[in-house]
C-alpha cells in the first residue's frame, strides 16, 4: 500500500501502515533526514521496517517542503517534528542532522518519545569540531558542492536540469543549518529513554569522538559501530541502521 501524504505546517509528511497484526499497538518509527536530504533518502530504511508504522518527512526547506523553509531558527526543526509525530508514541530515528534534531525533542522528556537512533549526529558547537560558520558562501553552488561530494561528480552530472537546479535552491536551507551551528544542540544527559548511537566504521575521527561522548552522555546509552559504513549508512547499510531500532525496543 503506499503511503499517505498529509500536510503538517507546510511539510510533507507520508505514513506507511505496518504489516505486523501489532503495529498500530507499537510505537511508530519516525525517520529524520539530514542535510541536502529529504524523506526519500530514508526509503531504504524504511523498507526494512515495513512491519512498523512509519512517519517520514521533508525536513522544511527540502524536497516537498521547500515552500516551509528555510527555518529561521533551530527551534523551527524541533517544534516540526513535534507536530509531525501527532499523539502518537515514537522512536525517533535522525541521521546526521536529523539525529540533533531527535535527540534535541528527546532532551524535554517528551512522554510521546519511546526511544531514539541517533546515526552520526554532530556536535557543532564543541570548539574541537571546527566547522566554520557559512556567511559568505553562495547557496546554490555550496549544495553542489556538497552533493558532488556525497553523490560523486559522475552521479552528479547524470541528474537532469530540473533537478540539478531544484537541489541548488535547497542550499538556502542548507547554509542556515550549517550557520545554527552554536544553537542546533542536545543535552543527551536529559534523555532518559534508550538511545542508540550508531557510528560507521570508516567514518573520521572527529565523528567518532562525538558518537563517542554523546553515548558516554545518556543514562540509557549504548554505541554502535556498523562495519565497513561511512557516513550515508542509511543508503550502504540500510539493513543494519534499520536494525538499531531493535535495540531500542529491547
């Protein structure tokens, strides 16, 4: 069945029912995407949870819900999910920037939020991650650039027009992200419902210490490594993130 797409403060939302007998009695998975994403990307994770219900979502200023964004301030991203997860209890499951952004609504004690994955969230505001600011950086080719590095430059330029040019105007969205960098933070210490930290292997050393230390952080923390993945696991090793979500449910 495919999902339904609804409308939540100009974000596109699309539901997938699960097909377990139970999974109107489980919590349902929201998935998070990071930068230059949008709910798509999620979709490979979310086939492996096909038996959940699921929420996923165009961040505002992505995708469907370019017409949302960009966010004025990190909060917009919090109070975002917080209406797109309704009244029903979650796990909350963020990659990269989706992560802060999870654990970020998981640090009000949320009574709605039963767990969270967080896969290679940022700690953009310790001095040692030293991601500058972006004030004087054109938004469009900043989003290429970005893509061309995640995507590759062959990929890149196999990409019609219509979309080339679409993923450049999510740059906007991109460089005000980047610029909350002092403010887009989470308190893990404040969790207080299972929170798995997964990390891939082959990811750098400054991402590793951040996994690291938030996991070290939370009173229900535990860490994940994931062989042999980098930082876009949830398109590589879409099976073993979708698996972290076992662990929180343990």
């Amino acid at each position: 069945m495919p999902p339904r797409l609804r409308r939540v403060r100009d974000l596109a939302v699309y539901e997938h029912h699960g097909t377990a007998p139970d999974a109107i009695t489980q919590p349902a998975v929201v998935l998070i995407h990071g930068a230059m994403d949008r709910g798509a990307g999620m979709l490979r994770v979310a086939r492996r949870l096909r038996h959940l219900d699921l929420i996923r979502y165009d961040r505002r200023g992505y995708g469907r819900s370019r017409e949302a964004g960009p966010p004025k301030r990190f909060q917009d991203h919090v109070q975002d999910l917080d209406e797109v997860m309704g009244t029903r209890r979650c796990i909350l499951l963020g990659h990269s920037y989706g992560g802060v952004i999870a654990m970020a609504l998981a640090s009000t004690a949320d009574r709605r939020v039963a767990g969270v994955v967080s896969y290679e969230a940022p700690r953009a505001w310790e001095s040692w991650w030293t991601q500058p600011p972006a004030t004087d950086v054109e938004p469009g080719r900043a989003a290429e650039s970005f893509l061309r590095h995640m995507i590759g430059d062959e990929l890149w330029e196999s990409l019609p027009d219509r979309t080339r040019d679409e993923r450049r105007a999510e740059g906007v969205t991109m460089i005000a992200e980047l610029n909350f960098q002092t403010t887009q933070r989470f308190d893990a210490r404040r969790i207080d419902v299972p929170l798995v930290i997964g990390v891939g292997q082959l990811s750098s050393d400054r991402v590793q210490r951040a996994a690291m230390l938030t996991s070290s952080e939370a009173e229900f923390g535990a860490l994940v490594t994931i062989e042999g993945a980098g930082h876009g696991a949830h398109s590589s090793h879409p099976t073993e993130v979708a698996a972290l979500v076992d662990l929180v449910s343990e």
